[in-house]
C-alpha cells in the first residue's frame, strides 16, 4: 500500500495546513507546465492523488486505518477488507511466513530528478565540436546545513515513539487469531528521527535552488535533436541525496548558406546562362573557407557538383560527409536591342530559326549548340 505522507514528505502527524504547504510546494516543482516530462508527470499524479485523501477527513481516516481508498474495491491492499478492516494481505504474508529482513528507518537522502537544458549552436559547432559554458538554475545541497535539514548547531532528534526503528509494531486481529505487523512510524514518517528546528535556508529540505555554471565539451557531430547525457550534474535530492542527470538538447541554428541532411551540407549556387554554356571558375565557401571549383561547359539547371569530405564531421567516427553543390542556371528575362540581335544572330548560325519546341529529331540541346557556337 502506497505512503501518501511520505509522498508529500510530511508526518503522520501533519496538520491540515501542513499537508496543504507541502502539497503545494511539491505540485509547483511537478506542474506539467514546468516539467513535462513522463516521470514528473507521473509524480505529480501520485502527489494530487495523496493530497485527495489526506485532506479528505473522511479519506484520511481510511488510510489511517490501514486501507486505501484508491484500492479496487476500497480494501486494505485492493483486497475489498476481505482479510478483516484495514489489514494488508502484505503483512498477513510477514506475519505467517516472517519478514524478509529488518526493514528499519528509511533514509531522508533521496536521488534527484533528471534535467534538460536546450543549447543553440551554430552549424560550424555542431559539425565540429566546440566547448561551452552553460549556467544552469538548479538545486544544490544547502550549505547551511550540509543536508541534513537541520538548523546550524542542531541535528535530527531520536524519535521517542519508534526508538530510532522508523517503524511501530501493531497487534491487529484477523482470521488467523491476533497478528503482530509493522508499520511505518506516524511520528517521524518512518525516517526514525525528527527534525526539531528546520533549517532556515532550506526549511528542512537538505537542499535549495542556485545558479551554477559547468563547462561542457561538445562532441563533433551532433545535430539538430540530440540529446547529450551528463550524469550526476542534475538536481541533488531531498536530503541532500544523490544528484540525478543532466540532458543537454542540441538545437541548431539555422544557417544562411547550407541546409543539412545528416552528415551531408547542401547549398545552391546561380549561374548566368553562358557560364553555363562556356564553362567558367567559381569561387564557393565551405565550413573551411572559400574553394574554387570548375564548372564545365555544357553545365545544365540542377546538376550536382560533390565537394567529397567538405560535410560534418561523424559523431563518434571518424571521416565527414560532403558538401553537395547544387546549380541553378539564371535564364536571362530581359534583353536590350543589341543582346537580343546577338542572340538571334547565334540562333540563325546554329540553324535553330524555327518555333519553340519543334527542333528536329536528334538535333543538339540549346546549351551545347551554343558552346559550339563560341568554339568555332
């Protein structure tokens, strides 16, 4: 059976008032708006679902008995209270067979929750790698109380109902006669000691909120979306228990000349249409700098030009992608008087004064009869 108090970290003992703080503190830290992944979700269910029975007097009193009124059927352990009111078939099991071990008091140091942080890089970082300072608003143990949870000068008291155990033994009758069970102690909530003075910095929670600033090495080849694991650098626990992971979320900036396609860059370059005809030199840049490259006479609208190894690096491999140039020949769409006599000169020396669309079977392409054209 599900421990709503020690869901909303607060003692059997806890007033109206104080199930409602806690309540509140924790749904602020669990909010779907605030963390939304699938384990804080999943929490922060079992949070709203404590809170629905402890301040429901009527609920509460329930679940003091010993049974759960989320159970099926509303019985102790989901069993309907067919073992008797309020007792658990999991210690009817303890007390037939005896106890797998001494269960003892619970720790207050409780592992962290994971964090993400999302970090924009540029498109040369991504594919290269680079190193970053990030600054991250996170919880830390307090060092007031060096998470303990206790005022300066005090510590965690002895609890003077359980004895230190964090449990109490209860005779309850059943079927079986009179049967001896544990539960956990409703004083100190099971931890077998009680905090008298809280800390003041972190009111008794071992841990508070600070900005901290780590650098963190980014790998070569990372992309849009990856997800990089830093283990131990999310937020510490309750207690001052151990610190959970840090995800970091790549997000690339858009670039104004490439666009990526896995480890591939691709980019367009635009061409008059002579250069095209004529072949000529272009000058390009890459993630390297400027290259030259040729362009062949002949060159036609959508050829691909491979710049091979000029791409991303691999993550976790070596070698790069390419860098895939695609060209765009400009067609002219305005002529003055002398370029369009040129042109038709060109057309009439090449023998193609006749409709668009209507060359003869097997007669030469535009551009190569006008590469011809500049040959000769």
């Amino acid at each position: 059976m599900r421990d709503y108090y020690a869901i909303l970290g607060v003692g059997r003992g806890a007033t109206p008032d104080e199930i409602k703080k806690a309540y509140r503190r924790l749904a602020r830290e669990l909010h779907p708006d605030v963390n939304p992944d699938a384990e804080s979700q999943e929490k922060f269910k079992e949070v709203t679902q404590a809170y629905e029975v402890l301040s429901d007097p009527k609920k509460k009193e329930m679940f003091d008995l010993g049974a759960d009124p989320f159970a099926p059927g509303g019985g102790a352990g989901g069993f309907g209270g067919g073992f008797g009111a309020g007792f658990p078939f999991s210690d009817l099991m303890d007390a037939v067979f005896g106890q797998a071990g001494a269960r003892g008091p619970r720790s207050r140091a409780r592992r962290g929750r994971n964090a993400t942080l999302r970090v924009e890089l540029d498109l040369a970082e991504t594919a290269f790698g680079t190193t970053r300072e990030l600054t991250i608003d996170t919880a830390t143990v307090c060092k007031v109380c060096s998470g303990s949870g206790a005022e300066a000068g005090t510590h965690p008291d002895t609890c003077d109902m359980c004895h230190g155990r964090g449990e109490i033994q209860q005779v309850q009758r059943s079927f079986l006669g009179q049967v001896m069970t544990s539960r956990p102690c409703p004083q100190c909530g099971g931890y077998g000691s009680v905090i008298r003075t809280p800390c003041r910095e972190c009111s008794g929670e071992g841990r508070v909120r600070t900005q901290r600033t780590i650098k963190v090495k980014i790998p070569a080849g990372v992309e849009h979306g990856t997800h990089i694991q830093l283990a131990g650098e999310g937020e510490v626990g309750p207690g001052g228990g151990p610190a959970g992971d840090l995800f970091l979320e790549i997000v690339e900036r858009q670039h104004p000349i490439f666009e990526r396609e896995g480890d591939d860059l691709h980019c367009t370059v635009q061409i008059p249409m002579t250069a095209a005809a004529l072949g000529t030199t272009l000058t390009v840049e890459t993630l390297d700098g400027a290259e030259e490259i040729d362009i062949r006479p002949g060159t036609q609208s959508g050829q691909v030009i491979p710049l091979y190894g000029r791409g991303a690096r691999h993550l976790n491999a070596s070698g790069r992608g390419d860098l895939m140039i695609h060209v765009n020949v400009e067609t002219p769409t305005k002529l003055d008087q002398a370029q369009e006599d040129l042109m038709r000169q060109l057309s009439a020396l090449r023998g193609e004064e006749r409709p668009p669309g209507k060359f003869a079977p097997g007669q030469q392409g535009f551009f190569s009869r006008l590469r011809d054209a500049f040959h000769t």
